[in-house]
C-alpha cells in the first residue's frame, strides 16, 4: 500500500506570496499531524487532525497559517504572506486513531527567499 | 504541553558495539504510549519501536529494545551490535492526551 504522500517536495516562493502544500496521508488513518522541522533541529506541532476536525490547532505559529482537511483525506496547509523564517520542511503524518505510530510522508521542503 | 527531553545532543559509538539513548518525559497520565522514530539523512522519519505505559514487558524489535522505567519516567532506547546505517537523528515520542509530542532529539554517529 501507499504510504503518505506529500507535494511538492521542494518548494521555493518569494517573501510575501502564499503556499499551498498538500498531504494524502495512508487510506483508513483518521488522524492526520502537521509538524515543522528546521534544519538540524526537532520537530514543531502545528495542529492535529481527526476525520475532518481540528480539535488542536494549538501549534499553528501565527494567523498566516492554516489547515483544513477534507473527506477525511487530503489535508492542505496553507502559509500566506510568507515569511523568511517560514522557511523549512513541513511534515505530515498520518495514523489510525488511538495509539498506533506514526507514518510520515518525505515533507516539503520550503524555501522562502 | 508535555515535556520530552532527550539530553544527549549526539553521540559516538563504534560499530558493533552497544549504545544507550536517553528520553525522560512529563505527562502526569497513567496512559500513554511511548514511540522512537530514526530519521536518516535522508529525512524520512521511520517508526522503530512502541511501548505502552501499561505494557510490564519492554519491548523489543531486532536489535532494538526499549528500557522503560514508568516510575522514573524514563524510556531509554537500546540498540545492540552498532552498524554504519544506524547513523542517524533518533526521536523519542509520547502520545498522550491525543497528540504526539518529540523530543529535541540525539545524533548518533557509527565509528567503524
């Protein structure tokens, strides 16, 4: 089976436009994370989703960013009036409800410049 | 939130050896669960290992084991007979309260 897929996997945009990165996580995972990564550093939440729902979007850095999730599938992040420190691989991941672990997708690198 | 440290930055250890990577953790659940995740250079975050907080075993997978301590809120990851592709950034995780939480993470370096 597919494991978690996220696009682009580069992504390079000039301070001040929007981006969209996408995330199709493992067919039947209902919960879905947004995490950010900086280079050599952990890993950042952003917000969680379970079905269509955001019960915590606790992580989300500022109001640039938001997320939405539909069909209880793809998840789409979208950053807008990017920002230089924006800048790094934002990953997704996907997992059945409950206690299970995590898949990751590859992520999408962001590149703000 | 709840606080994961991992207090070893990075670390050497040469091939065919043992080595020992530290996780402590907060929550004040009686259930959660326990994860650790290898991220190559690559970047790929791959799973290794569960233990659950009621789980009176420590789990194993291959040459992984986890050395859970739930009164010392302490998960260790112990990975026996080193090899070259083990190098890599290691997170410990929990999951509690419906979300994952990572700690900073150790470097692990494989000597030949």
């Amino acid at each position: 089976g597919a494991g978690v897929s996220q696009s682009p996997s580069n992504k390079v945009t000039e301070k001040g436009k929007d981006v969209e990165l996408r995330c199709d996580p493992i067919s039947g995972h209902t919960a879905l994370y947004w995490y950010r990564q900086s280079l050599g550093q952990g890993l950042e939440f952003l917000i969680y989703f379970q079905g269509n729902s955001a019960p915590d979007k606790s992580g989300l850095p500022s109001d640039r960013f938001s997320a939405e999730r539909t069909g209880g599938s793809v998840s789409t992040l979208t950053i807008q009036r990017t920002q230089q420190e924006d800048s790094a691989v934002y990953l997704c991941a996907s997992s059945f409800t409950g206690v299970s672990p995590l898949h990751f997708g590859n992520g999408t690198r962001l590149t703000v410049t | 939130a709840q606080k994961i440290t991992q207090t070893q930055p990075g670390m050497f250890v040469q091939e065919k050896e043992a080595v020992t990577l530290d996780c402590t953790y907060d929550t004040s659940d009686q259930s959660y669960g326990l994860f650790w995740y290898k991220q190559p250079s690559s970047g790929e975050m791959i799973f290794l290992i569960y233990q659950g907080s009621y789980d009176e075993q420590n789990a194993t997978e291959g040459r992984y084991s986890l050395n859970f301590q739930k009164a010392r809120k302490s998960a260790n990851l112990v990975i026996s007979a080193s090899q070259l592709g083990d190098s890599a950034m290691y997170f410990c995780a929990v999951y509690n309260f419906n979300k994952f939480y990572f700690g900073s993470g150790t470097k692990l370096n494989v000597k030949p």
